[in-house]
C-alpha cells in the first residue's frame, strides 16, 4: 500500500512540475541487483548491486542485443564510458561508474536532449543480461 502512494505522489509532483521533473521508479528487482531507477533531465540513472567489471560486459552485450553500433568505449578501475549509434543514427552514451565494491551506477542518454522510453529499453536489456528480469 505505501508503494502505491509513493508511485502516486511521484506522479502527482511529476505533472506538476514540468518536463524538467525526475521520474523516481523502483526496480523490479529491487534486493536481486538493481535497485531504483531515476530518469531526470534526459538521462537515466541506474544503480546495481553488482561488480563494476561485471556491469561494464553486461552492458556492451546489451548494447549489441539492441543493435546498437558501440563506436567508442575507454574504461578505467573508476569508470567507463561507451559511446554508440542507434540505427536511426541516433546518438547513445552510456557512462558506467564503480560506487563501491559490489555497487555499479549506469547512466544512459540517447539522443541529446534524451529518450526516456529507448533509455528504459535499454536499462530492461542490462537487467536481462544480468538476470534481474
């Protein structure tokens, strides 16, 4: 019941607010790897409960899965970053950051002011490939 009101509130101060308004969702897999999710000025922001390195090939395959060209990716202990190209030509970035041993945050942006529904799309094949759906 409180899960319901809070989605409800978030939604509530959502249309209020503009487009300009973060979007604060719950994983599904909350406890199993990857837990809330937020989508604030064209980029979703995503946490996992899963090593960085593991995050880091979970994502390129997932990429490939989606047919995304990778263009481009550098990749450090601390973070990552791949730069792809949709079929549409539209741009994706994708920045992959070590929190904390066992913590992984994954930024996705497509296109530049961002794509919401392609970024989700995105977060569902990561989550595939790493088991959480």
């Amino acid at each position: 019941m409180k899960s319901i009101k809070l989605i409800s509130l978030v939604a509530m101060l959502a249309m209020g607010c503009g487009c300009a308004a973060p979007v604060i969702l719950a994983g599904a897999g909350v406890g199993a790897g990857a837990g809330t999710y937020a989508y604030i000025k064209g980029e979703l922001k995503v946490e996992y409960s899963r090593s960085y390195e593991s995050v880091w090939r979970t994502t390129l395959n997932a990429l490939r899965d989606s047919n995304i060209t990778i263009e481009e990716r550098t990749k450090d202990g601390i973070s990552g970053t791949i730069k792809a190209r949709r079929v549409t030509d539209t741009p994706v970035k994708v920045n992959v950051i070590n929190k904390a041993a066992g913590a992984t945050i994954v930024k996705i942006r497509v296109g530049a002011f961002g794509d919401r529904e392609t970024s989700v799309i995105i977060k569902k094949a990561i989550d595939r490939r790493l088991g959480i759906s």
